[in-house]
C-alpha cells in the first residue's frame, strides 16, 4: 500500500477545504464506522456537515441572514417520526456538493437524483435537508446513528452494505469501469505489476478493487479521504497524477467524452444496482420511497411523449392523449373500473378512429390549459367552462355538449331570500383559482357593487369545497350545477342558494394550431349529440339517481383502500420491491378481487395462478387470499428475473405483466421480431406490444419459436392494469395537495 500512501491527503487539507467551502465544518476525517461512543453522543453539529443543496451555499444575502442554520439532531424513528419532525434529511458525501457548486452538466445522476429526493419530501409535506458527511465511509454510520433519513445518492447495492442498511428497489443497474489514459504511462511497470486506481475512501469501487487484487495483486487501491467528485476525478488521470480511477457507467456516459485521452473497462462483467439506502427497521420509509419510485418511472414515460401534436400525429401514434380532472364528471374510478362522462365520449371518439385513449391527470394545481401548451396532451376533457380568459390563454373550444350554471354553496339554507350577489356582500368565498368560478368572482368583486373576499383553494376539487362549506371550514363555494347534482344524489350535507351565473356552456379544448384535431371532434359531437349513444351516456352519470348514488357513494376518493386484501398485498410486495397498487391494479384485472375465481384454463384465486406453477413454489389452495397473492407476487417475481438487467425500471414492469399474461416466451418472440422489424425490443408501448399483435398473424407466428399468441390480450391486459395505477396515482395526489 505505499503507493496509495503517497496520495493521501492530510486531515489538515481537508478541514481547511471543508471550511472554506461551506463555513461550517464540524469534522472531516474519515468515517468507517469506527466511531467512539462518545462521538455517537456529541451534538449533531459536531458528527454532520449541515448544508442547503448547492445555491444555498452561496453567500448570504441580507434577507438571508436571518435565517437560523439547521441543527441536526439524532432521530432513529420510521416516516410518523420524521413526519413529526417535519424534515426529511438526506445524506449525501460532501463531495457531491462540491459537485453541485461546479458548472451544471445535464445528465448527471446526482442532479437527478437531488430533485427526485427533494420531490419525495415535497410531497409527503417535508422539507428536504441535505446533511452532508466527509466520505462515502461516513454515509451509512450517519443513517445508522439517525444523523439523517435516507442516503438519496447514486450509490451502489453491495451485500456488506445490505448487512447494515434497507435498501429500495434499484433505480438502475450500472457497470464498474476502469479508466486510464490512453497511451503508455511510464509509472505503470510492467503488464505484472500491480496498477494503482485512486478510489474514494467507503466507495464501493475499494471494495471491489480489494476482491480483485487478493488473487495476484492486479490492482493496488489508492484511498483518497478528500471529498474529490467524479471529475476532479478523471481530471487527476487525465493529468497522469494518478494510473487510473473507477466510475460507474451511468456517470461515464455524461462525463468522460470531455476526456478524449481517457478510455475505459468493464472492471467486473456483472451490473451493479443503484440504490437509496434507509435505517433497517424504516420500513414504512422504504415503502414509501419504493411506490414514490415506482410512480416517477411510469409517469415519466408520460411525461417523454410530450409534443405540440395535430390530427396527422395523433392517428401516427394511434393514441390520443385526454388531459383530464379527477371528478365525477369527467373521470374517476368505481370499483377499479374508470369511467366518467367526458371518458365514455372520448373512449367512442377512439374507438370510431382506431385510436387508444391515454387519460393524463396532471397534478390539481396544474392548469391545464398550460399543460396543453406544453404538448402533455393533445385535448382538454375536463368539464371546462367556455370563458373568454381561457381563450386569452389560447384555448379553441368545440362545440359545447352540456349546459351549466355556476350555484353558490352553503352548509345550510339562507333565511332570507335575497339574490346571490346580496347574499355574497362582504363574505368569503373560497375556490380553487384555476377553476372558471375564481374568474366569475374577482369579476363581481372588481365592480365595486358586491365587495367579495375570494378565497383561493390551491389545488382543491369541488367536491372537497363542498365538503370544507359542510364542515363549516368555509362559508360558501361555487360549483356546476351537473356536478352539485352529482353530490346531492348521495348526500344531504350542504344547499344550494341559487345561481351565481347564467347558463354556460361545457366544452372539449384544444390549441390553436390543432384545426384538424377540432374539426374531428366537432365532426364527432356533431354526429352522437342527442342521439342514442349520447343520451344513454348522459342519463347514466346525470340523470338515474339509483345509478348515479350507487356509484358516486362508492366512487373511489383516497387510496387509503384499494381492496379487502391491502394488507395482504402490501405483505408481500414491500419485501418483493413492489409498489402494491400496481399489484392491486393487477389483482382487479385477473379476478375482480374474488378469492374463488377460476379460469376456463383453470388459473385460481385472486391473482389466477395455475396450480401446477403455485406448487413449484410450494404453494397450494390458492382459494385462499393470502396463498393466491402471496403466489402472484412470487411468480411476477419469477419472471421479471427472466428479463435482462439493463432493462429500464418502468419497461421491467410492463414486460413483467405481459409475460403473466401470456407467458415468457412469448414476449421473448415478441422482442425479437420487433427488433426485426426495426422498433426498440427494450420499450413495450408502441415497439413490442406491436409485435405482439403481429404473432397473431401466420407469416409471423410460424417464424416464432414459441408459435401463436392472441396478442391482443397481453397488449390490453397492460395498457388496463396501466390506466388503472394511474387512476389510482391521480387519487393520490389529490389527496396529497389538500391534505398538506
């Protein structure tokens, strides 16, 4: 070890680096989980590096100055504690924020990995704070002893690691590699001689290079305690201050074609996982973070279909793309079926078209007229009212297909009968400022004769402003007249003391830009409004109140419960890394939650696993909730390993489900005739589930190894159990920005 002795750097340097970077260093040397019982008891700011991410490290302006620093503190509770706390503290090696403070390069891990850490917090109500340590060796001491909640880096799944802490569901499968320069190095000695690699003290990479250099000294590790990033890093090398270094692929990709001296190496053949890392017994943590990660992927695939798109684009994709509401007009889910108004039309205007129909909920405080601007959807169907600001945002409506008025809502009956506006004099009104009702309100208030305390309710549905009016959190609201007739089949809580508004139209919306679009729809309305299909449509979410009570009674409104079997099925997919809504979602497309279905195949149980498959799993009477779920959860399990590593997290899943359905080996034809046929063989959506379809056809099926396959049934049976994890996604954050 004398040559990684050479390079070490003294503990004095790093204070002093420490120091002048972030002002308040509290320690720097080296952590392996060595540290006295004292230290484990000395004040948070003696054992952590404290740090807002990388512009909060900046001078402090005079507003800033005031601000308290964080102190941290020991907490070893699961997500109720640290909710309690109201901080989710995230560890990161200091050398990630001296990284942060560098010129921002796209495409780094760590960014990402930041705004997906803050986003976690965000959402359950936190605030994040980043808790900086020395080294990666002081990244699981720290979690361990409480000085922070979850390791949010790109860092690696070892098993000595797993000794210590939980780890999530990996967020990708990564390869080790070996950097040098290019041309000969004098220092290296012979092809014998062991090469020196500079690697971070703790890092994963010392553990490997430890392994490899036990049987004929191939590597001789050079430990570096100073927080030095990745391209500090290849820097060094590339300066020839140091033979070589590791970095992980994913890292290589963005970094390494600033370095055209450098080349690299797989150091090992297998993939390494990357992983977030929380204290072993945070469990409910871990859940959390597993279905935060699970959301993020599969969202994103929606999120990368974004464009500015016409009617020629649409019946290219063959999907159109509905930016929608959660309520019980336009969109919800009963009894995990989706339906609504606005769904049922749509879903005809697809099917008359050959289209799919992709439903995108946006986030409540999202306006959607941005959304579509954005390119997140190709048409808004959301019970919108026609104003003339949505036209100013540049909004072109269809034909309207509904008229409403806008009713003011009360927890009681006026006893005076006095028109709306007298009544409004003076009092607060509360809705959501997205909504057409906050436009009819600052109006009536800009004109001097009803003075009106607007109350904005960001990210708040009608139906939950009802509720706050009926709990006497509020005093009034405004709602559609369809949409209080909606909630007054069901319940008695609230009146309605009359129409803010004259009648209104209710329309589809798209850009300007989409003239074939609109005359598509329009060409659609014009064909079915006040026909058969249309006013049996209509009648069943307006009109028979026997229907409508049972339906909006049951109306799916928190993700508290899925299922009679939640509990269950959160059993067995939390330690499987699975988010257990997606199996839930599942679980409603095999059976309809009932234990005793059975297939003509003879698949039993909730999940519908045949018995023979059950019992090389060593599980029988799968009648039984708990066996046939435990089952599913086993087999979906099977075959995601069937699949190869480097497979995107959010594919994994959607080609896990269609082997469920129809078996491994058809989806291994079905990749492969779409690699023949030019499409991605490593993406489902319109790339193999394309091929699918096609095994279904003789010139393609005799040329599969494993033959024919109805294809359409894997194709629909995941684009179902898809749209129906996205119905309950769009619940849950609902429930997430009015709750916080």
């Amino acid at each position: 070890m004398a040559i990684g002795q050479q390079w070490r750097v003294s503990r004095f340097a790093c204070l002093l680096l420490l120091f002048l970077a972030y002002s308040a260093v509290s320690g720097c040397g080296s952590e392996r989980g060595q540290e006295t019982e004292a230290s484990s008891q000395s004040s948070a700011a003696e054992m952590a590096q404290v740090s807002q991410p990388g512009r909060d490290q900046q001078q402090a302006t005079p507003e800033q100055a005031d601000v308290p620093a964080f102190q941290n503190y020991i907490e070893l509770g699961d997500l109720p504690a640290i909710t309690g706390r109201g901080t989710l503290r995230l560890l990161a090696p200091s050398s990630l924020a001296m990284e942060d403070e560098s010129l921002p390069r796209d495409g780094l891990p760590s960014s990402e990995w930041r705004a997906l850490a803050e986003k976690f917090a965000e959402q359950r109500g936190l605030e994040p704070q980043w808790v900086y340590v020395d080294s990666f060796a002081g990244l699981i001491p720290a979690l361990v002893e409480g000085r922070g909640d979850v390791i949010a880096i790109n860092f690696s799944r070892t098993p000595q690691r797993a000794q210590r802490v939980s780890f999530t569901r990996p967020l990708e499968f990564v390869q080790e590699l070996l950097i040098t320069r290019k041309q000969p190095q004098a220092n290296t000695g012979s092809p014998s001689d062991a090469l020196a690699v500079a690697v971070r003290e703790g890092s994963a990479f010392a553990g490997t290079l430890e392994n490899l250099s036990a049987p004929d000294d191939a590597y001789t590790p050079i430990l570096l305690e100073e927080p030095m990033d990745n391209e500090a890093l290849l820097a060094a090398v590339a300066r020839g201050e140091y033979p070589a270094t590791v970095i992980d692929s994913n890292l290589a990709e963005v970094l390494l074609p600033a370095y055209p001296e450098l080349q690299s190496r797989p150091l090992l053949e297998s993939r390494r996982a990357i992983s977030w890392a929380v204290r072993r017994d945070a469990q409910k943590l871990e859940r959390a973070l597993n279905e935060f990660f699970t959301e993020e992927h599969l969202v994103a695939v929606q999120r990368r279909s974004r464009g500015q798109r016409d009617w020629a684009e649409v019946r290219e994709s063959r999907t159109l793309r509905v930016l929608t509401r959660n309520h019980p007009a336009s969109y919800f889910m009963w009894r995990g079926e989706l339906m609504g108004f606005d769904y049922d039309l749509l879903q005809r205007f697809a099917r008359d078209n050959g289209l799919r129909l992709s439903m995108v909920v946006p986030g409540p405080d999202v306006d959607l007229a941005e959304a579509l601007a954005a390119g997140m959807g190709d048409v808004i169907a959301a019970s919108l009212t026609v104003t003339e600001s949505r036209r100013q945002q540049g909004l072109v409506f269809t034909h309207p297909y509904m008229q409403v008025t806008e009713q003011l809502i009360a927890a009681e009956p006026s006893p005076q009968v006095l028109p709306v506006a007298e009544q409004l004099r003076g009092q607060q009104v509360a809705v959501n400022p997205l909504s057409s009702y906050y436009t009819s309100l600052s109006l009536l208030a800009e004109n001097g004769e009803t003075p009106v305390d607007v109350v904005p309710v960001v990210g708040a549905t009608t139906e939950q402003l009802i509720d706050a009016v009926a709990e006497g959190k509020y005093q009034y609201t405004v709602a559609d007249s369809h949409l209080v007739a909606i909630e007054q089949t069901y319940r008695d809580d609230f009146a309605v003391l009359g129409d803010l508004s004259g009648e209104r139209d209710i329309a589809w919306a798209v850009r300007a830009d989409q003239p074939q679009l609109l005359e598509k729809l329009n060409g659609f309305l014009d064909k079915y409004y006040r026909g058969l299909f249309f006013n049996v449509t209509y009648n069943k979410y307006f009109k028979e109140e026997k229907r409508m009570r049972s339906r909006q009674r049951e109306r799916l409104r928190t993700t508290e419960e899925l299922s009679p079997y939640d509990p269950l099925v959160r059993k067995y997919a939390t330690p499987a890394d699975r988010d257990w809504r997606m199996v839930v979602s599942q679980m409603y497309q095999e059976s309809r939650f009932n234990p005793k279905a059975k297939s003509f195949a003879g698949a039993r149980g909730l999940m519908q696993v045949l018995p023979r498959t059950a019992k090389q799993m060593g599980i029988a009477d799968l009648y039984e909730p708990e066996n046939g779920i435990r089952a599913g959860v086993s087999y979906l399990g099977w075959l995601e390993q069937r699949f190869p590593k480097e497979l995107p997290f959010d594919q994994k899943i959607y080609f896990t489900l269609a082997a469920y359905n129809a078996g491994h080996g058809h989806v291994r034809d079905a990749r492969r005739l779409a690699e023949q046929l030019g499409k991605n063989p490593n993406r489902w959506f319109n790339n193999v589930e394309d091929a699918m379809l096609m095994l279904s056809q003789p010139e393609y099926y005799r040329q599969a190894r494993f033959g024919y396959v109805r294809g359409r049934e894997p194709v629909n049976y995941v684009r179902e159990i898809r749209d129906r994890y996205f119905g309950y996604l769009s619940v849950a954050r609902t429930e997430r920005i009015t709750t916080q």
